[in-house]
C-alpha cells in the first residue's frame, strides 16, 4: 500500500468514530418545529451517511473483523440493525416533513442509531484495535477510496442538502471542505504513470 495514500486517511476505526460524531452532531440539529424543508434535507442528509456508513462496514470492516474474531453477538446482529435503519429511511423517504408521522419516525431511527453506535464504539471499535491493529491504517484507506465512489453519485444532493439545512456561514465552511477534500483525495488517488 502507497505510503502517501495511508497518510491522507485516518485509521478505519477513526473513521468509523468519525462518522458516527458527524451524525449524531446532525441528529442535534433537528428541531421538531422547524420549517418543513429545512427539517427534510437534514433527515435527507443523515439518511446518505448512514447508507454510505452502513455500506462501508458491511463491505470492509465487518468482514475483516469477522475474519479475525469469528462470529460474536455484537457484529452478528449489526447487519440487521443496518436493515432496520434501510427501512426507516425508505419510510422516511416516502413521507413528507409535515406529516404527524415524520418526527416520530425520524425519533425512531435516531434511537435506533444510538444505540447501533454504542454497540461499535464500546464493543466492536476496541477489538478491531486489538486484533486488527496492523491493518487499520491500510482498511482506513480503502474505505476512504470506497466512500469517494460511493459518495460520487449523490454530491449534487449533498451539497444541495446541505445548504438548506444548514445557516449560511455553515454552508460556507462546509462547502469549501468539501471542495478541498475531494481535491486532495483525487491527487492522492490518481495513479501517475
């Protein structure tokens, strides 16, 4: 693995620690009497990471960390608990903002995170850091490479989202991050002959 690829990623454990911090961050910005759109394209937001979140475990850590641990409790009812959070966002997809069932049911999958996150972060984190310890970095850079491809698709979303959500001095910040993170990570990642 290029040296200079693993030192623009963090670790895969970082990164799954970030990604949860991003959301649950997202999950307090929620405000039941919020305006409609604003209150949609925040759940619209939360929704993607959580797919491409969901994605990158079940596609890179998990199996790595089942290879390693074998099958225990935790990482065994994770992909369900993915599942039930697929769901709610399909739900949550169909409705509209001003329908009585929105909040509860965002409510619902936010719980349901939580909870899914506890999980990770007290129980599946630390024993991937102890038995996976010599392939965290290099798992933190093809998730990193993965969550580019799967992210590519739905930028024009996310950024759109984003700023409806957001207030104008956040859109600001957030949109020079995203242009400048996707600069480096396409220097980092294309290959010079």
């Amino acid at each position: 693995m290029n040296p200079l690829k693993n030192s623009f990623s963090p670790s895969v454990t970082k990164m799954i620690r970030m990604d949860h911090t991003y959301v649950l961050a997202a999950f307090h910005k929620y405000e039941i009497g919020a305006n409609p759109r604003s209150k949609q394209a925040l759940v619209a937001t939360v929704c993607r990471a959580l797919e491409i979140h969901a994605q990158l475990e079940e596609e890179i850590f998990y199996p790595a960390l089942r290879t390693v641990s074998g099958e225990d409790a935790t990482l065994g009812k994770s992909v369900s608990e993915h599942d039930e959070m697929r769901r709610l966002i399909t739900v949550l997809r169909n409705m509209e903002p001003a329908d009585p069932l929105y909040d509860r049911t965002f409510m619902e999958l936010m719980r349901d995170v939580i909870h899914h996150v506890a999980d990770e972060e007290t129980i599946l984190l630390p024993k991937a850091e102890q038995l996976l310890a010599d392939r965290l970095g290099e798992m933190g850079t093809q998730m990193t490479k993965r969550r580019f491809q799967l992210a590519a698709p739905h930028v024009g979303d996310m950024t759109y989202n984003v700023m409806r959500a957001s207030p104008a001095a956040s859109m600001l910040v957030a949109a020079g991050a995203l242009l400048a993170g996707t600069y480096i990570v396409r220097r980092a990642f294309v290959r010079h002959p």
